[in-house]
C-alpha cells in the first residue's frame, strides 16, 4: 500500500468499477482521489496533472474570469521559464562563453549525458536573456515575475552555471546558480530564483520528478 508502511499484501484495486480499497489502513477511492492523495494536489491539480500524463487536452468550463486570468498568467510564465531554460542550454552547449562552465563540468565528472538529463545551462552577463524574451512577446513584467530579471533592469542571473528547478510534474519553477567566477559580486557560491508566484524554495525537492 503506498498510504502506509507493511509487510504484507493489503493493498486492492478493483479494475472494473475502477476503485481501490487497503484492508490494512483503509485508503479507498477512485483514480481521481489516487493521484490527489500520493501527489499531494487539489482535484484541479489532479485532473490537469492526469492530462499531462496522458497527453489529453482539456477544457475549462465555468471558470470565473480571475480564475481564468490567472490560469492564463500561470501557463505563460511557466512558458516563460521553459525557454528561458532552453536558452540557457544553448548557451552552455553551443557558444564560445560556454567553454569555460564546460570545462568546469568536465572536471567534476559531470559528462554531456547526464548534464543534457538534468538541462544544465549557463547564463551570460548583461541583459541577453531579457532581451529574447522580450523579442518573443513576454514582458519585463513576466520577466520580474518569474524571477528572471532585476527590478532595475538585467537578467537576474550573471555568469553562472544553471540548474533548473522543477515541480512534481517536471514543470521548471526556478533555478539555482552555481558561481563560477572569482569577481563575481555575490559572494554565495549558489543562489536561487526569488521566491515568486510559481517558486517556493521550501515546497521544490530537486530532482523529484525524475525519481518518481
């Protein structure tokens, strides 16, 4: 039973009324309560997180316009923060500036493979992150709000090497940064993304999506 700790078998689905019941601690329900109980969402989260599985496309029926503003709001910054670590890859991989953090990786056994799994990125100094962005249709307000700009202007981060942060279904929320670099201003050898509208730092165990 993944509701509880045993030795022995207690654990039954019925396949045809679509149900599950544990003789030993009493966990029963539907598909809908399984996933809401062992991933920790509500029924909205449920239900999108099967369509993500599964490949479904869904339609959202009698949603008040807040609802659907910030429904709305929550999937462009998260597409946001989705090609912000795509170019972040590129970044790493395939410019002349990347040699520098692959070198790096090189010397801590990390190779292209698991580097690629784990969508390691680099970001530049400057503001070249905010200014594709921006190119694309995304707003410096966006930027802020996903944690990827500074409220004075510029990427927030600089010359780092980038791990990417995902929530429970692989979607990225954030990023930690490794410094790299001797005269870079922060003093901390990583930080993360400022806790925003989609990164909570306490809620993200890094690398959870690909365990489960």
């Amino acid at each position: 039973c993944p509701f509880h700790e045993e030795r022995t078998p207690s654990f039954s689905v019925n396949p045809v009324d679509k149900l599950y019941y544990c003789f030993g601690c009493g966990a029963k329900g539907d598909l809908i309560t399984f996933v809401r109980e062992t991933q920790g969402l509500d029924f909205v989260g449920a239900i999108e997180w099967l369509g993500d599985r599964f490949r479904i496309p869904l339609e959202y029926e009698e949603a008040s316009p807040e609802q659907e503003a910030r429904r709305e709001r929550n999937q462009r910054l998260r597409a946001l923060l989705e090609q912000a670590a795509a170019y972040y890859e590129r970044t790493l991989w395939d410019t002349e500036a990347g040699s520098m953090a692959r070198d790096y990786l090189k010397g801590r056994n990390l190779g292209e493979e698991i580097s690629h799994e784990f969508r390691l990125g680099l970001a530049l100094g400057g503001d070249s992150l905010s200014r594709k962005a921006m190119a694309k249709g995304f707003t410096q307000q966006e930027l802020r709000a996903a944690g990827l700009s500074r409220a004075r202007g510029g990427d927030y981060f600089q010359r780092r090497l980038l791990f990417p942060l995902a929530d429970a279904r692989g979607r990225i929320v954030g990023f930690q940064a490794r410094k790299l670099y001797d005269d870079d201003p922060l003093a901390a050898k990583y930080v993360n993304t400022p806790e925003s509208e989609l990164f909570h730092k306490g809620s993200v165990v890094y690398g959870l999506d690909k365990a489960r």
